[in-house]
C-alpha cells in the first residue's frame, strides 16, 4: 500500500484499486509519554496512547504528593491523544503526572524551571 492509502493489485485485463480509508492505526497498548520539553518553562505536553475506548484522568502533583492541576477527566477515544500544561502560575520543582485509563495506571516526573 503507498503512503496515499491506494494499493493497486492486477487481475487479468486491468488492475484492481482497492483504498484504505481508515485514520491511523490504533496503539498497541496503552503508554504513558515523558512530557516535552523536560525540563519547561512555563508550557509542556504530555502524550498518551489508547488501545480502546476509556475513561482517562490525568492528574499533576507536586513533590510533596499535593494535587497541583487535573488535566483530564472525561472518556476519550482509542488513538495518540496529547494534553498541555500551562504552569505559569505554578513555582520551580519538581512535579509528578499520573494516567489512568482502565486498569492501567503510570507516573512520570518532570521538572518546571523558571
């Protein structure tokens, strides 16, 4: 298939078109990111993938263990998915992020420098 999305495949006295109309194909598995840039300042993004369907919540805490920000907390569809964080009113440090999506949960840090 060529990156258009078109095969061609010949049978007997002229080709066949077959097309792919799908999006892109769907993850694997579902993962957790480091966000970027790491370290940021005040702006970062954080990318997550979805195998299927879920109800995803994405949450910020900072060193101490303090939620600082929810970031999503709603159904999303199976995909890449993407979130920002605008920490502008937020100080220096060290901060933690968490996904949970179903039974999959995972947390990675990242570091604000003002």
């Amino acid at each position: 298939m060529r990156g258009d999305g078109v095969a061609t495949i010949g049978a007997g006295d002229g080709p066949i078109a077959v097309s792919y109309s799908g999006g892109a194909p769907l993850p694997g598995e579902f993962s957790l990111a480091q966000n970027y840039p790491n370290p940021f300042n005040p702006k970062t993004r954080i990318e997550f993938s979805l195998p299927a369907d879920a109800k995803v919540v994405i949450k910020v805490f900072n060193i101490l263990g303090e939620e600082v920000a929810s970031l999503v907390d709603r159904a999303l569809e199976a995909g890449y998915q993407s979130v920002d964080w605008d920490a502008a009113n937020m100080p220096s440090g060290i901060y933690l992020y968490r996904i949970t999506a179903g039974s999959f949960s995972a947390s990675r840090k990242m570091l604000l420098l003002k």
